[in-house]
C-alpha cells in the first residue's frame, strides 16, 4: 500500500512475509485469528485495537518510526502560514502536549465512555 508502516515492516522484517491489506479491519483480523505474527499501525490505532482486544493483544505504544506529517493552506495567506508554524512549535514544546497525548494514547482515561462494541 505504500504506507510508512508496509515500508517499515518490509524494511525491519526482511525474513518476513509481509502482508499488505485494504485496510485495518483486516490486519486486525489476521492478527486475532493468528493468521499474523503482529499488525504494525498508528499509535491510535493499536492503542483503540489492543483496548477492545485485551485477552488477544499486546502493544508497543511507543513509536519507532517518524512520520512527518503536514498541514495545507491555500495559497496567499503568509499570515495564516506563520500563526500555523508558531503555534504547532509553541504546542509541542508546551507541558500540554505531553499531556494530551497520554491522555489519548497511553492513559486513555477516555475509554471508559466510549460505549462497548455489541
């Protein structure tokens, strides 16, 4: 698919058959059937993954790759880019980012109130 997870699992696993799915539903699912030996995926996603399926999964929520991700703006807005820029440094240099990050992809405090899957 192209993504930096199959990039990374081709790149680290090289005596590994690496499978390449449409999407998560089904890395997910080879993994619960063990048809796979582990799901690489976005944080959030493990995280989410690994708390609707505990008896089946263990995570490693710490990443291992970088991905650099963007953010778009139309064309002839400097000041827009500049507030966008200063405010993305300021954030992540910030006590507030280390904060909510916990909260939503390591303490996840907020789990409790999503409803139960049926």
């Amino acid at each position: 698919m192209g993504t930096t997870a199959d990039q990374t699992a081709t790149k680290m696993f090289k005596n590994a058959t690496v499978k390449k799915f449409d999407g998560s539903a089904m890395a997910g699912l080879e993994l619960l059937n063990g048809n796979a030996v582990a799901v690489i995926h976005e944080v959030p996603w493990v995280a989410i993954y690994n708390k609707r399926n505990p008896e089946k999964t263990y995570t490693v929520l710490k990443p291992f790759t970088t991905e650099n991700l963007g953010i778009a703006i139309p064309k002839g807005n400097p000041e827009l880019v500049a507030a966008v820029n200063k405010f993305v440094a300021k954030y992540k240099a910030s006590p507030e980012y280390k904060k909510n990050y916990d909260y939503w992809f390591v303490d996840m405090k907020w789990w409790d109130m999503v409803p139960a899957k049926k």
